[in-house]
C-alpha cells in the first residue's frame, strides 16, 4: 500500500516490509507531517514484530543504524537470474557538446543508433517535466513567472505557461507583456522531457523507418497497452522523468541516457548527493535487466564529482562513507537533530516579524542553534508569503520537547507555523 496503509488496523500483523526505504516520497508533505519508513519502524515495535527496510541504495540514517548494530543487514550480493551489473560511462559534454541547440551528445547519439539496429530499446531520462523550465524574452530579458508563487512558469506542449507548484496555467502568450516584443523573441530556456523526445524525433526525420517512441510522464495518460507495448519491446524509444527509474522490468532494454546529471547535485538540499545517487543508480538498474547486456550514458559537467565516480565504480559504500564524514563534521542528520520551522501568510511584512520574534525567543542553550529567518528558496507559494528558521541540536537535547516550549506560547494573527523535524525538504 501506500503511505497510508500503515495506519490501517490489521488484526494479525506479523511483517512489515518497506521496499525501497530510502526513497523521499515516503515524507509525508502535506497535513500531518511524517515519515512513513520511521513510522513502520515505530509500529513494528509497537506490535513486536519484524520489519525489513529493503533498498539497493539505503538510506544513510539505515546505514548509520546497521553501523552502530541496531539493524541487521542481509546483503544479496547479484541481481537474479543471469542478469549483471550495467556498465556505466560518463560522457563529459566539455569535451562531447551537443550540437547546438541541441542536448543530446553525438557520442549518445551514435550509441543509440547501435542499439536501435540490434532490435534492442533505448531510455532517456530526465528529471524535468514539460518542454523547457522558463520562457524567456530575447529583447528586454523578462522571465514569465507565476502570479502565485516565486517560480517560473514551464512551457508545456509549446502551447501553454504551468506552474508545477499551485497548478496555475494560461496560454503561450503572443508578446512580450514587459516590452510588446513579438512572439518570435520569447526564447524557451533548456529542456525538458517533451524538448528531447522533440529532438530524439527530428534525428529520424529523414529515415525511411521512424522507431517507436514513448514519453513517459506524469502530465501524460500512459494506459496499460503502452506499459504492455514497452515489455514486449514494441517501442523502442523511451523518454521520462523519474517515474521509469524504479519498478519497472523491461528486457529488451539495454542503453540508458541520463541527460542532465548534474540536474540534482546543487543546491540547499543536504541530501542531494546521496539522493542523486539513489536516483541515478536506480535508473541504471533499468538496463540489461534480462540476458542482454545493459550499458549507462551519463551525461554531465561534473565527471570528477564524487557521485559520478561512485556510478562508474559501483561503488556506494565509498561514496555514502564519504558523506557520513561531511555531515558528521557539520553536526547534520543522522548525526544530530534538525527541525524546520516554516511560517507563512498573506501579508509579507506580518510574516517576517514572526520569524524575527521566534529567533529573539529561541531557547538560551549553547547546544541548540538557531538559523534564520530567511525567505524560503520558494519564498511565495499559493500567494502565501514564507520564511523559514532551521535549529540545529546537539547533546541530548530532546527536541520535540523543546519546540514544544518554544512555540506553545506563540501565537501570530494571520501567520501560520508548520514544525517538521528532520526534514526532507528544503524548499
């Protein structure tokens, strides 16, 4: 089941298996604030049970834990059947650009090509719906953004402007609305799935025979037919985001594309490293599932980045070693406690004064440190204004206990505060 099927009331549990634990969509977001892998944990304490946390990528704080001996680890050291690890190649674009305007390296396009005339199927991926993330204007440099919220507004089917955050759409507009500049100067900026399904069509344009291709998306309907239609190797090309990373056993599907590596290796995101790898040797796993061989094209800007050598290398242990260090040294879960508070509300200047009296009211302890408040990176979200505070513990320190104290006496007209401790998510 889904992340709510923990809270149904089984009579007889006896197991509980949480397959791939280390994914992020196992924090609950919205409402109630939770994560399911913890809560399957506590359960299973609770009804004195066994439960397995099964992943080919753990999680670091499922790492730690075996570590420390509090979990045990079983290990199956091959994939079944006669399948075996693909290989994996980077594809430094310095050295092998695509042409221009383009996305796709010649050196993918050419191993596509190979692949296609042994009868066997090729994925691209890339972790960004729609056609191009931002629409920009040429002659003045206006960027279309929401009305809602602080993002840019995805160009979709080269037809029309969506915000992937409060779901707000309207038409490709005609002109430039800063500068009147004609349709023509508005510039949709880098790409999305449907911008490389488009190119990957135009390679064949001049065949005599056009392969079949799929785009694979959350904004599109797939019906069973087309996941059927892939399984027998009837398509030939697939394109999508994340939602072909996982899951799915395609055997006739040897070369995988990751377009933009690089995509989830930046930001304010402690865990983009370990979750980058997590994506990415997900997606691998895709290829050479059956008898045939599989082989991995990585196509980045950073090929001397640690998650690319632990691709190539399939190596995760080093790699995760290398980021119990960095968090260690830094005090960052698993190896200290970390609560966001987030508060938001209508009125910008009323929100701000909120997050600058909970930082002068913060507990006097030298082992609790408190940072912000700041704009979120999504500073308006559904025409709330946000700002956030981050506290960071040490020692034993209890921290519900402490938030609890904290902020049981504040009280903000018109400011909402949402506490979520460990979090996943920094936007």
């Amino acid at each position: 089941g889904a992340r709510s099927a923990l809270f149904l009331p089984f009579k007889n549990l006896s197991l509980i298996i949480v397959d791939e634990e280390h994914d992020p969509s196992y924090k609950q977001e919205d409402g109630v604030l939770y994560h399911a892998r913890d809560m399957a944990i506590a359960r299973a304490h609770f009804e004195k049970i066994p439960i397995i946390l099964a992943s080919a990528t753990p999680s670091l704080e499922t790492m730690e834990n075996v570590r420390e001996g509090k979990y045990r680890a079983l290990h199956l050291t091959s994939r079944y059947g006669t399948a075996g690890l693909p290989t994996v190649r980077l594809i430094d674009m310095r050295n092998e650009p695509p042409e221009r305007g383009d996305f796709v390296s010649p050196v993918v396009r050419k191993e596509m090509m190979a692949t296609l005339a042994r009868g066997e199927q090729v994925l691209f991926f890339l972790n960004r719906r729609g056609y191009a993330p931002l629409l920009l204007c040429r002659a003045c440099g206006h960027r279309f953004e929401c009305a809602n919220c602080s993002a840019w507004l995805v160009v979709h089917n080269r037809t029309r402007l969506e915000c992937h955050h409060c779901g707000h759409k309207e038409a490709l507009p005609k002109a430039c609305p800063a500068c009147a500049a004609e349709a023509d100067k508005l510039a949709p900026c880098g790409p999305g799935v449907e911008r490389i399904a488009e190119e990957v069509r135009q390679m064949f344009i001049e065949a005599t025979t056009q392969p079949k291709l799929a785009l694979l998306s959350s904004d599109e309907s797939i019906p069973p037919e087309t996941w059927a239609a892939i399984e027998a190797g009837d398509i030939d090309i697939l394109v999508g985001t994340q939602m072909v990373a996982k899951g799915h056993h395609f055997p006739r599907l040897t070369l995988v594309v990751v377009v933009d590596a690089d995509v989830g290796l930046d930001g304010a995101d402690l865990r983009a490293g370990e979750r980058s790898y997590q994506l990415l040797h997900q997606l691998g796993g895709r290829a050479g599932r059956g008898e045939l061989l599989g082989t991995v094209l990585v196509q980045t800007y950073a090929p001397d980045h640690p998650v690319m050598k632990a691709l190539v290398a399939h190596d995760r242990d080093r790699l995760m070693a290398l980021e119990a260090k960095e968090r260690r040294a830094g005090n960052w879960p698993p190896f200290g406690q970390l609560a966001a508070i987030l508060l938001d509300g209508k009125d910008d200047l009323a929100v701000r004064a909120a997050g600058q009296m909970l930082a002068r009211t913060a507990p006097d302890d030298a082992r609790i440190k408190v940072l912000g408040p700041a704009p979120a990176p999504l500073s308006k979200l559904r025409g709330q204004y946000r700002y956030r505070l981050l506290v960071k513990t040490s020692g034993g320190i209890h921290l519900q206990r402490t938030l609890r104290g904290w902020l049981g006496t504040q009280n903000f007209k018109g400011v909402r505060i949402k506490v979520d401790v460990n979090p996943y998510y920094f936007m």
